[in-house]
C-alpha cells in the first residue's frame, strides 16, 4: 500500500484504501522531510547568511574607498555624517548608542566578558589578611551573574556591531543624495515616516524588545546552560560551574550506549510515550471530537444547543479541578474502584493510576473527556461551512452517510484544520496539566534515571530535572532537543499539508 501506485490503480481503490494509502503516504515522507531540511533547507540558509554578510562587508569597503571625509568620520564617531549634514535626528540617536555602549562595556561588562571563558575563578569563602591577622570574609565568583552578563554583553557588542554597519551605510546613502543636488530627508520627514510607510516599524518596536527580553534572550540563556555542568553540586554562589562541552548532549543521548537507567535509556522510553502519547492525545480528540459535532448538527436532533451546553460545561471548569477530581476518583481506593467492587464486577482494585500500562491508558481515556469539546465547538463552525448541495449531489449519486463522510466532510475538515491538527500536536507534546495533575509521572521505575516515572512525559520529566534534581545543564539539553523535534516535526508536516500545497482547493 506504502509503494507509489499509477493513477489507474489508484482509482481501482476503494474509499478505505484510498484513505490508508494517502495516510501511510504522508508519514511516510517525513523522514525524507527530515533528511531534505538537512540537506537542502540549512545548506541554503548558510548560503543566504553567507551572502548577505559578504553583502554587509561590500558596502563597507565602499563607503571606506569612496566615502568623503564626513562618511569616514561615521566610521568612528557614530552619527557624525547625519549631524554635518543636520539629520539631527538620526545623528544623535546612533551617536547617544555609541555611548551608551562604551559606557556599558567600560564600566560594567568587560569584567564578566574577561571571566567568561572560566566561568569565575574564586568560590566564596574566609581567607586570612597577612597584614591584620584576622580572617575575612570574600563573596568570590558567581557562574550564574557572569554567564548572564557575559552572555548580554556579547548580544550588546552583536547590536553594536549591527548599528555601527547601519550607521555607515546610512552615511554613505546621505553623501550620495547630497552629491545628486537631492534634497535630505529632515527630521521632521523621519519622525513622518515612522506613522506613514514604516509604520509597522512603530508598531513592531515594543513588542520585538518583549520578544527579545523575554523569549529570545532565555532561550539562548539555556542553550549556552547545555554546555556547563550547572547542577545541584555546582551551585553559586557557594560553589562555581563550569563549561564542559557536549558532555550533557552525550550523556542524554547516549554517545552509542544506552544502557538501563542510564539517561540516554530514559530520554528513549519517555520520548517513545511522549510521541504516542501526543498521537492519541490529538486524533482520539480530534476524531471523536468531529463525530460529536455531525451528530449534534444532523437534522433531527433536537435539543442541540443543550448538548452543546452540556460539553461547554467541562470547558467552564477550570481543567486543574477537572484532573485532581479524577485523579482521586481513579486512585486505589477512589469511588470508580469503590463502586466496581461494590457491583461486583471487581474483587481487588484495578490500578488506573499506579500501574504503567493502566496509567497511560487512563491518562488517554480522561484527556478524551477533557479535549472532546474544544473540538466540537472548532468543528461545528466549519461543517456549517460545508456546502449542503456536495451532500445533495452526494445523495442522488448514491453514496451513503459514511462515504459522504469520507469523501466531502473528512477531507475538508482536514484542509481547513491541519494547522490546528499541528498545533495540538506540538502542545500536547508538551501537555504539562494533564501528565502532572493525574499521575504527577508515576509509576516510578527503577529502570528510568533521576526520578523519572512511566508515564512522565519530556515537559515533566524536565521539571523534575529542574525543581527536584537541580540538574540544569541536562534539562537545557533536553530542551534544546524538543524544541529541535518540535519545530522540524511542526514545519515539515504543514509543508506538506494540503492546506499550503492546495490552499484554494475549498476557497
């Protein structure tokens, strides 16, 4: 079914065949998608960085060759040009820049840039002064303060650099627009042109610096975090860390070994469940979630703002409350093992919760009850959507309900709701609430590292890392990688969606 068939043959399939081959099909592309990005997509953005830096490096080389004394001076004292020719605006803000920079680097960030590269030398501690004879105390080095600055510091010199090459290509534009008797922009013109045709520069602003304070910033914080050995035993500032390479990448990965207990064994089995686990967690809510809505919305039903109030319902309550409910009502001695026992279907409790294979399916079960709404509500507004004369055709060429469904309704809602398929996907991948509210990772085993449980997924089995074992530097490797898997897995799949490829096909 998976080997490329001709059109004829293709034909000749019947509805359900048709279906396992495109699925099979499309999955089956992935790890060619992978291997594609690698090999085309990452080669052909290198080469784009590599041009556009080459780019940036001419147009230096020309505004130092052919630039006049003014563009020259721009070289060192920023904003200089833009000032001689009274842009005053755009003179002084790259000129106060400049400043701020020196005054930065000077008197704060040169230290913690000098000790980056050890990660501080001097632990905290008493020593003795051979002059009073008295011992005294010394804060020493904190890894954490100078791998923070360090790394700011860096971002800094990285912005420097980019506006000191902006300062110079605007120099030299100015120089050759005053050469062609051309009049120049003035102040008044800029501050203009930031509420006229770069205005989404205006409305960009604040949120990038947000993005770039908050998400940018941490995320290469933790990257760098991977590379040391920032743990529970090299914690600042009583003790220092230090840098110690792909040591954590090799721990977690294995380094072709990964034998039991050992973390490259655990990342495998958590990884497998998180997978599975992200793919039930979808399509059952999915599936199930759509077949709720057609029959909530078939003629003939009545009462059908009633049921949708019913389902509605379990979205107003907030989801914690949901799952602690439910992981009481599923423990050992909770009411559905109380109620079994007392109907005699049971003579001994059924471990929902404290065995692995009952937890996972549990866990599967009860995010069903939780996710099925969400995706009646999403569903309902798009089969409104669906033009009723492709199911009167349908009818008159004889098709019934379920081939209707396979060939009109199925394959739009999969055009119209790939992208939230994917979203899904990637969040339930990193479905915190209902792992951690229901078994909190349990069952324990003894075969997974560092308090790892069965059905712990990456998300809480990095929490654990971080809150309970403190052990840093692996669970930044273990963020680097789902971030890695997520993102390829999330840009591959839409890609090759029908959604991009035949965005008009429902339009």
């Amino acid at each position: 079914m998976t080997q490329p068939v001709s059109e004829l043959d293709y034909l000749k399939m019947s509805a359900w065949q048709k279906f396992c081959y495109k699925f099979v099909s499309f999955f089956k592309k992935i790890p060619m998608g992978f291997l594609n990005f690698f090999k085309v997509t990452i080669p052909a953005l290198a080469i784009k960085f590599w041009l556009d830096v080459k780019q940036c490096f001419v147009n230096v080389g020309k505004a130092a060759k052919y630039g006049d004394w003014k563009t020259r001076t721009s070289f060192v004292l920023m904003g200089f040009s833009q000032l001689a020719r009274k842009q005053f605006l755009r003179g002084f803000t790259y000129l106060i820049f400049e400043l701020l920079f020196v005054l930065y680097l000077g008197l704060f960030g040169w230290k913690y840039l000098a000790m980056f590269g050890t990660l501080g030398e001097h632990t905290r501690g008493e020593f003795l002064n051979p002059v009073t004879g008295i011992y005294e105390y010394t804060e020493g080095d904190n890894s954490l303060l100078i791998l923070l600055y360090g790394l700011l510091t860096i971002l800094f010199i990285f912005a420097f650099a980019y506006a000191w090459y902006q300062n110079i290509k605007s120099a030299y534009s100015t120089q050759l627009v005053e050469e062609a008797k051309q009049p120049l922009a003035t102040a008044k013109e800029d501050m203009r042109s930031f509420v006229n045709e770069q205005y989404h520069k205006t409305l960009l602003t604040v949120p990038l610096v947000g993005l770039s304070i908050f998400t940018i910033f941490p995320i290469i914080f933790m990257i760098f975090v991977a590379f040391t050995n920032y743990d529970m035993a090299h914690m600042p500032p009583a003790s220092l860390f230090t840098w110690v390479g792909f040591e954590n990448f090799i721990a977690v990965l294995g380094g072709g070994i990964a034998t039991s207990s050992s973390f490259a064994y655990t990342f495998g089995r958590i990884l497998l469940w998180t997978v599975v686990w992200a793919f039930f967690a979808t399509f059952t809510n999915y599936i199930l979630g759509m077949i709720v809505a057609i029959l909530i919305n078939k003629k003939g039903i009545r009462f059908k703002k009633l049921w949708r109030t019913i389902l509605i319902m379990t979205i107003a309550v907030p989801q914690f409350v949901s799952l602690l409910l439910m992981s009481q009502m599923f423990a050992d001695e909770g009411i559905i093992n109380i109620l079994l026992k007392q109907w005699g279907i049971i003579d001994s409790h059924i471990p929902f919760l404290t065995d692995g294979n009952w937890a996972k399916a549990t866990i599967i079960i009860v995010n069903i009850w939780i996710g099925i709404p969400y995706t009646m509500l999403i569903c309902t507004g798009i089969l409104m959507n669906i033009p009723e004369d492709l199911y009167e055709s349908a009818r008159m060429d004889g098709a019934g309900p379920v081939k209707a469904y396979m060939k009109i309704t199925l394959p739009y809602m999969l055009h119209v709701t790939t992208p939230y398929l994917i979203s899904q996907f990637i969040g339930n991948l990193n479905n915190f609430n209902v792992i951690y509210l229901l078994t909190a990772g349990a069952p324990l085993s003894l075969n997974l590292a560092n308090g790892a449980g069965e059905t712990d997924l990456l998300i809480t089995w990095l929490y654990k890392l971080t809150m309970d074992k403190q052990s840093y530097g692996i669970a930044s490797v273990i963020s680097i990688l789902m971030f890695i898997i997520t993102a390829i897995v999330s840009l591959i799949v839409y890609n090759r969606s029908g959604s991009v490829k035949n965005e008009e096909d429902f339009m």
